[in-house]
C-alpha cells in the first residue's frame, strides 16, 4: 500500500477497500460465503465496496437509522448510506445496517447492528430492484476513487447473505475490518508523504540562489533534515501496528476483546535498510527509504551525512 500510494494514492484507496471486504468475509464470513466470493475478489472478477455512514453520522457509528426487518427467508433493508469507496465500479456491497431482530427494546447498540452482503451490478442509477447508486460525490481532490451515496428502498437480501449467518455481529465485523483498513490507510499517507519528500529533495538540489543549490544552504537542510524524520518515524509507527495485525500476534483477554504482543524486534521491515548499506559509498537500492534521498541530498550539499551507531 506505502509503494503503490507513492506513485498514485487514488490506486491504493481502490484496493484498501477491496481488501477490508475480502478481510471480514475471510474472518468472519461463513464457509460458503467464502467459497462464493473469495475467489472471485482474488481474481478482479468482483469488486468490494463498505458501506457503515450515512449523511447524518461518520464516525459515530452506533447511531445508525438504516433497517433491515425480516421477510421469511428474506430481509427487507430501507435507508440511506454515504461516502461508499467503489460504490459505482464495485459488484459486492459490505452494508451495515440495524436489525432488532432477537434483539429487545434497551439492548445496546452495538448489538442490534448486522453486515449484510450486498450483490449489485457495477454503474449508476437503479443497479437492482431496491438498490440506487445516484452519481459519483463531487470531491475536491482524490479523483481517481468513486465515491457515491446508497439508497435503499425495500431492498430484498437472502438470509444467507448475512455476513457469518449471524445477526447482531455487524458492529464487531465492521470494527475489525477498519482497524486493518486504518493500518493501510496509514501506509498510504507514508507513502504520499515518502513522494513528497523525494520531490522536496530533487526541487532543493535543482533551485538555485546565490551561486548554488538551495540544498547547500542550512535552512533548507535543516527543513529537509527534519522532514526525513518525520517520514522515518511513521514508517516506523506504521510497521509496527501492521505487525501487531499479523495473523499469529494476536491474543483474547478474559473480557474477550483484542490485545496485541509486542512486535518481533528481530525483524527489520524490508523497506528500511541495515546499518551495513547506510554509509555514503553505498549505492544500494533503497529507493523507498527517506534515509537514502537524505544522504543524496547532503550528497549533493557536500555536507557529511547524518551518522548512525
């Protein structure tokens, strides 16, 4: 996700959301769920869109007013969400919605909540019976993602399409899908921030003032020092909670809820090199790293690179 947002974020916000739906069906979802639909995302033939805000609320999850109410073998679902990544290109639909069935009057919120799995045809307008895509929300920037609204109106889903065959979970499913999807989002913006500090070096090593590069003036190296720290620090931050998301690194409290090990120090992201590649004589690939266009940058300043013991 960092690598693919470095060259053009709209890409990686494509497949981040494609990945929490593949994600919840793969933990959550049931057997035959999986083997309908995992293959199909694995090979581009669907794509996943999420669906948990509506035009009244964002974050606050548990005030949602959409409904699903049971038909039988059916679920009847009505209301209005907002802010759908993929929501014209995508063919499966993760939608969060309240549903009080088994679920009496005081029963707290979060419990009364379900994920239904929502298959549509890709485009705008009525994309099936019950189901309408009006048009993509004009955006200020990040262009390259559609993002749309979802309305429902008597919108008919099988019971077997209830994310897990389970009522009541949406709320837990939908909470462990974004805690993967914030980690990628947190790698794209070290992406973005990785590019634009790149740029940032190439601009001070180009600009000229007073006979020589901007580069060579302590400012500007000073700017671009603290910069290359920043960029550092949350690539660290973020590889460290990617690895407390690691399959096997986690473990259940007596409360049931989710606690992290400590991350394995022994391992090094491959992104970031060893102490034994930093010196200025290198010229190994680590294209990635904030650390090597510093070096590059006081390179060119002919200032001694920052040390490292």
């Amino acid at each position: 996700m960092e690598e693919i947002a470095r060259g053009w974020m709209s890409v990686s916000g494509i497949i981040n959301t494609h990945f929490i739906v593949a994600y919840m069906l793969k933990q959550h979802g049931t057997q035959e769920q999986k083997e309908h639909f995992l293959p199909r995302m694995a090979a581009g033939e669907t794509r996943g869109a999420f669906s948990m805000s509506e035009p009244a609320l964002g974050s606050d999850v548990s005030a949602i007013t959409s409904k699903a109410v049971r038909d039988g073998d059916e679920y009847v679902l009505n209301g209005q969400k907002m802010w759908l990544t993929n929501g014209g290109t995508s063919s499966l639909v993760a939608v969060l919605v309240r549903s009080d069935e088994g679920h009496p009057e005081g029963t707290a919120p979060h419990k009364s909540m379900t994920t239904f799995l929502v298959e549509k045809e890709p485009g705008f307008g009525e994309v099936r019976p019950g189901l309408t895509i009006p048009g993509k929300i004009d955006k200020m920037g990040y262009k390259g993602v559609d993002t749309t609204e979802l309305i429902m109106d008597g919108l008919r889903i099988p019971a077997n399409r209830v994310l897990g065959g389970e009522t009541g979970r949406g709320f837990y499913q939908m909470m462990d899908g974004v805690e993967v999807g914030r980690v990628n989002v947190a790698a794209r913006g070290c992406g973005v921030a990785q590019r634009a500090f790149e740029l940032g070096v190439s601009y001070a090593q180009q600009r000229h003032t007073f006979g020589k590069a901007i580069a060579q003036h302590q400012a500007i190296q000073f700017k671009l020092a603290e910069m290359a720290t920043k960029v550092e620090a949350a690539h660290a931050m973020m590889v460290n909670a990617a690895r407390k998301r690691t399959p096997g690194s986690e473990t259940t409290s007596k409360q049931g809820w989710r606690s992290t090990s400590p991350p394995n120090t022994a391992r090094r992201s491959s992104r970031t090199p060893s102490v034994s590649t930093v010196d200025t004589g290198s010229r190994r690939s680590t294209r990635s790293s904030a650390s090597t266009a510093r070096r590059r940058c006081c390179s060119s300043a002919k200032v001694p690179p920052r040390s490292r013991k």
